[in-house]
C-alpha cells in the first residue's frame, strides 16, 4: 500500500502537505475520519475519482461524496441552501451529517454518476487532520476505504489494496467506535430523513420539525 505517515508522530503541518501534494498530482490518499478511514481524492479529477470507484468495485453510476471544510464552501457547490438547509449546517456540522442536495449547474467534476443525479452527497467532517487538510485542498472526493460488501475500516489494516493504488496512508491508530452519518435530502420541497445515524431523527425535528423519514 502507499506510504504510511503515522499522525501522532511529528507535525501537523507536514503531514498536511505530502497530502496536499499527492492530491494535487491526482493521486488517492486514505484518511482517518471519524469512525473510519476513507479514500480521498480532488473531486475536480475525474481520472482520480474513476480511480477511487475502481478501487472500491463500486456499482457504474455511484456518486462518491463530497467533504469540504466548512459551509461557506458549500455556496459555490450548492444550488439551494434553503432558511432549512442553512440552520442543519449550522447546527451540525462539523459532524455526521451528509446533506444530499442540489449541486450547482455547470461544476466541472463527475463523481461517478455522470452528473445525472442531480445530488450531491455533502458534509464538512469533524476529524481533526481532514478539516486541516480541507481548509488547503477545497473539496474532496471521499468514499469508505474498503470494496463493496465489506465492513468500514476501523484501522489502516483492515484496508486492502496494492501498493501502488494509494500515495499515502494517513494512520491514527484505531479509530473509535461510532454511529454512520445521518443521511438527510434537502431541498426547496422540505427536508427527508434517508438514514438515521449518529444525529437522531428527535434531534434533526428539533432542528427543522417538518422533516420526515423516509
């Protein structure tokens, strides 16, 4: 697998930039979120998110997700931030929210599907070394770092793949347990739970009491 660069050892900043580097030569990388690790690419490169599907076996037409690092990012990806949408970003991230919503018309990028969706799966992770890492690279592309089917990595050894599929591997150790993201639909037309996760569905209504599950 690629270069292993231990977290706890040495500097932030270091760390930080050999990611930036590969990811800006249009590389993969795997990074610790914060129940799992996850492959991360520029979600503007199309030859590396094809890669990091390939990788993954992923179906044709999936979508990876987008992490950015903070909301304000979100104004040149989303279409809509709804008075709903606006007070769910506030509220919860950073943090296991991933919003599906509608993406801005005319983004140079295809996270798999094409751009035939029309959603992008969106959230800004409370990881300490991806906010770093996001707040220098913009938008990432980021799917689970195992192949369909399998369980999500909790330590860079539960990741499989050949040495040459990844620039490096960001270790923090094993990472703490935890609930998957809470999966919300947002748009002009309300706010629909799809997957109750970490944030629970009491906790989203508290937030915007109209939302529904679905």
């Amino acid at each position: 697998m690629g270069k292993e660069v231990d977290l706890k050892k040495g500097e932030l900043s270091r760390h930080v930039n050999k990611a930036l580097k590969a990811i800006a030569d249009g590389y993969i990388i795997a990074i610790p979120l914060e129940h799992s690790y996850a492959f991360a690419c520029d979600a503007f490169r199309q030859d590396a998110v094809r890669a990091m599907h390939v990788l993954r076996g992923d179906p044709l037409f999936t979508a990876a997700q987008v992490v950015v690092g903070s909301s304000k990012t979100t104004q040149g990806l989303v279409r809509e931030i709804t008075p709903d949408i606006a007070a769910l970003m506030k509220k919860f991230w950073p943090g296991l929210l991933s919003l599906n919503v509608r993406p801005q018309m005319g983004l140079s990028w295809d996270l798999g599907d094409g751009n035939q969706l029309d959603r992008l799966s969106i959230r800004v992770p409370k990881s300490k070394f991806a906010k770093t890492l996001l707040a220098e690279s913009g938008p990432l592309a980021i799917a689970s770092g195992s192949r369909v089917g399998r369980p999500t990595p909790k330590e860079l050894g539960d990741i499989f793949v050949l040495d040459s599929d990844l620039a490096f591997q960001f270790n923090n150790g094993k990472l703490r347990a935890g609930g998957a993201s809470t999966i919300v639909e947002a748009d002009n037309e309300g706010v629909r739970v799809l997957r109750v996760g970490a944030i629970s569905l009491d906790a989203i209504q508290a937030i915007v009491p109209s939302a529904t599950l679905i």
